[in-house]
C-alpha cells in the first residue's frame, strides 16, 4: 500500500521543529528515522497530513556532561551501538542498540524516535528505565526535563504533550565496577523481542550486592522496574544461582504477558524467570571483573 498524501517540511533546528508542529496541529506528525513511522504510514495506520522532518535539526553525536551520557534525539542506533564514547560511558546502551531491529534499520532509527514511539518491545526504553534516565523534552512552553520512569506510559504512548519534541536522552555515566547485562529472547536475529532483560550492579568491598536496578522489557504495556523486588532478595548478600532464580521466580509472577504469534503468554512468562536469572548473573560477573566487558 502506498502512504496517503502529505505536505512535507525540513526543521533544521529543534525550535523550528516545535513551531512547525504548533502551525501544522494535530495532523502533523515528525519524522526522524522513519523505520517505524513510514510503515505505519504504508499501512494507513498513520495518515498524517504535514511530515516534519527533523534530521536537520541537531546532531546525533553522544557525549558526556558532568557526569552523565547525553545522547541527542537524532543519534541513530548504529551510532550508539559502535560510538566510542558510548561504549565508554554506558556499555548497556550500546548492547541494547546491537539488538534492534537489522543493520538497515540500525542505520536510520534514531534513539528520539525510539522513545517517542515507546514501542514496549523497544530496547531502549527498557534499559533507560533501567539506567534511571531521562528525556529531554522542548515544547511551546520550554524544556522539560522527565525521568525515563514516567515517561513511557503505556503501549506506544509517553509523557510528550502535543507540540514537544524529543532532543535527546540522558543517562547516569556508568561508575567503574559496575556491572551491566542486556540479554533478550528472540526466535530469529533481527525479531522483535519476546523478552527482555537489563540488570545493573554495584557489589560493595566484600562482593555483595550494594545496590541492583532491574528491568524487563517486550512483557507488558511499558518497561517494568523489578529492581525493588531484586533488591529484597539480593541487598547485602551474594548473587549466586540460588538468589538469582529467586529473583527470576520473582519477576515471573510480578508480569503478565500476552499471547504473541511467537510464543505464548505462559512461556514468555516463564522465560522472564531464565532471562533475569542469566541477566543478574552476568551483570555480577562484569561488577566482580570492575565492570569490564
Ligand atoms: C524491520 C524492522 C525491525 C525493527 N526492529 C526493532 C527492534 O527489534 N527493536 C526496536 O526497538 N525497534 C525496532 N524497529 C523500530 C526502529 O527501532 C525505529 O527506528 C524506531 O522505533 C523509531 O525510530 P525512528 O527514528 O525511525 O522514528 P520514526 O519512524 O521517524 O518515528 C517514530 C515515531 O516517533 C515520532 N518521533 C520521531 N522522532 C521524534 C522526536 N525527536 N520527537 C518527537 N517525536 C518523534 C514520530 O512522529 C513517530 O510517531 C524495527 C523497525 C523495522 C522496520
């Protein structure tokens, strides 16, 4: 099928892009990547009536800023997935964009859009939630800032209110010893994923775990933080098998994922179990090893 018609403007900055989005109302829509937007358009899923493109408005080179990662709305996902600074400051991130999608559409999707699409079987949006970070927002009323938690609300939709852009995400930079992990089931390279898992530790001096963060991602309306029901079983003790599989056993029962043409909701809740454990097991092996990869 062949999109409807559309006028089509380029912003070739992100306040431009905002007031074009005020003048074009509800019928426009931004285009960054396209690798989610286009199809929906060919499908009629999407019929808006103004494109906004935006790929001249910033740059999509992460960096660092007193002590977090920033990485701008336009970086596309090959860029986090090869970017050195990237790989330096948040290796997770990294590893989260290796899994999407194909090289193709690594090349053209954008972190931006990823966000405001809030795919919940995005990987991005479930190790940002993970990472504690955040969305930087301009709209007709300035910048706002809002934590990745509150951002993704529910199946494809987020905190933008009409007329914001997405200029970029910004994470904590990784402390030294911290151990990271980004694992996902999938039934063929390139699917989405039927799980996913992201795990963050930090062990103290006598290797027990000082401070976890968890989040599964593809099993719900948005990324869900488990990182209170690790801590309860993890803080101040040993990441073995045992307390692994606890927390697996765990997260299983706190979700409830739906049917999908790939798998059941009773395997994919199954699996949240194996893909935690392995994914708590492996961030603790990077923070004993200093958090190397
Ligand atoms: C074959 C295929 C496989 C894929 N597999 C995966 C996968 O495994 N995992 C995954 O996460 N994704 C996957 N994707 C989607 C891909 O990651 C997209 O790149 C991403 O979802 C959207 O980014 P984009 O830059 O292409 O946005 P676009 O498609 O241009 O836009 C998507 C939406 O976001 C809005 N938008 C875009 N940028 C902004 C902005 N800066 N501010 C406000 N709104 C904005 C648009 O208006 C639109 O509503 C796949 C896509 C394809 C075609």
């Amino acid at each position: 099928m062949y999109p409807s018609l559309f006028d089509y403007a380029g912003a070739t900055s992100w306040p431009q892009a905002v007031q074009l989005l005020q003048e074009g109302g509800e019928e426009a829509k931004v285009l960054a990547g396209g690798q989610s937007l286009v199809p929906m358009m060919a499908l009629r899923l999407a019929t808006p009536a103004l494109l906004i493109d935006v790929n001249g408005a910033g740059d999509g080179e992460p960096r660092r800023e007193s002590g977090r990662l920033v990485v701008p709305a336009l970086t596309r996902h090959a860029t986090l997935q090869r970017s050195v600074v990237v790989r330096d400051a948040c290796p997770i991130l990294a590893e989260a964009a290796s899994w999407i999608g194909n090289i193709r559409v690594r090349h053209r999707g954008t972190i931006g859009g990823s966000v405001a699409h809030a795919d919940p079987a995005g990987e991005l949006p479930c190790s940002l939630v993970a990472l504690e970070g955040a969305v930087r927002v301009l709209g007709p009323s300035g910048e706002r800032i809002i934590a990745a938690s509150n951002f993704f609300q529910t199946y494809f939709t987020t905190a933008l209110e009409p007329g914001e852009v997405v200029t970029a995400v910004e994470v904590p930079v990784i402390a030294s010893g911290r151990g990271w992990a980004f694992l996902e089931l999938i039934r063929r390279v390139g699917d989405f994923a039927l799980v996913e898992a992201a795990a963050l530790i930090d062990l103290d001096d006598a290797g027990q775990c000082a401070r976890v963060r968890l989040t599964v991602g593809a099993v719900g309306e948005r990324p869900v933080d488990l990182s209170d029901e690790a801590g309860a079983v993890l803080q101040n003790g040993s990441i073995d098998e045992a307390s692994a599989a606890e927390v697996g056993r765990r997260a299983s029962a706190a979700v409830d994922p739906p049917d999908a043409v790939h798998g059941s909701g009773a395997y994919r809740r199954e699996m949240v179990a194996v893909y935690v454990r392995r994914a708590l097991l492996a961030a603790a092996a990077r923070a004993g090893r200093g958090g190397a990869a």
